[in-house]
C-alpha cells in the first residue's frame, strides 16, 4: 500500500498542536544547602488557573517541584508579580497557602527552615486574574 505524504501532513500539524497545549513551564530544581546561583530562579510565566480555592485562582500543575536533598536551615521562596500573588506550597508536612496584602506590594516571601523532601509550588491569584510573575529561592 502507498502512503500519500499528503496524508502525513495533517496528523503531524495536529500532533504539533495537541503537544503545544499540554507544555508547561513546571520546573524540577534539586537543591543542597549550599546551592547556587543564590538567589534562583525557579520558574517564571504567567500566575493564576481555573482552580479556585481559598488560595486564589491556581493552575493544575506546580509551577516549578524543588527537592531538597537535605535541610535547609535559612531559605526562603520569593514571588514577585502584578496582581495578587498567593503561593501555595505542598510539602512533607503538609500544604501551606501564603496570600498577598495591600502592603506586600506584589512581593511574597517565605522564609524558614525546610526540611528534606519535596515541595510542589503554585503560584496563583487572589483575585483571580492572571498576571507575570517570578518565583525564585534564596537562602
């Protein structure tokens, strides 16, 4: 049987396409206690989802996953973006939700000690809008 290379052309344009929409800028940062650059930068895009909770407008997916190989003992993540930025961390002990105020002036951060493990990071809108943002670590 021959195959009619006209054929092939559309199944390759809708596998394409169909990839393109399932792309996400989730990154998988493992971090040591000393790591660097200092600070990182571990995802930046665009804030907000169709999943409202009382965390804000999130997205389905983490925007970025960071394993830490050990205890951190002095980190912090860092949000910077328009709107109302909310960060919801998921955690070996559990999920955290961190809101913005009028005062943060689009800047959230959350310091502490980390413990080994892996946190799964939204980066969400309270108001549910979508805006740019920056989600970086630093220690």
């Amino acid at each position: 049987m021959k195959l009619n290379p006209w054929i092939a052309v559309p199944i390759l344009v809708a596998t394409g396409l169909a990839s393109l929409g399932s792309t996400t800028s989730q990154a998988q940062v493992i971090l040591q206690p000393n790591f660097q650059p200092n600070p990182q930068t571990l995802s930046s895009g665009v804030s907000g989802g169709s999943g409202g909770t009382e965390c804000g407008a999130l997205p389905a997916t983490p925007n970025a996953v960071v394993q830490l190989a050990a205890d951190i003992t002095s980190m912090r993540f860092i949000v910077q973006g328009d709107g109302q930025p909310t960060l919801m961390i998921q955690g070996p002990q559990g999920t955290s939700c961190i809101l913005s105020d009028n005062l943060s002036g689009g800047v959230l951060e959350v310091p502490g000690y980390w413990e080994q493990g892996t946190y799964s990071l939204y980066v969400g809108d309270r108001a549910g809008g979508s805006h740019n943002y920056t989600l970086s670590v630093s220690r």
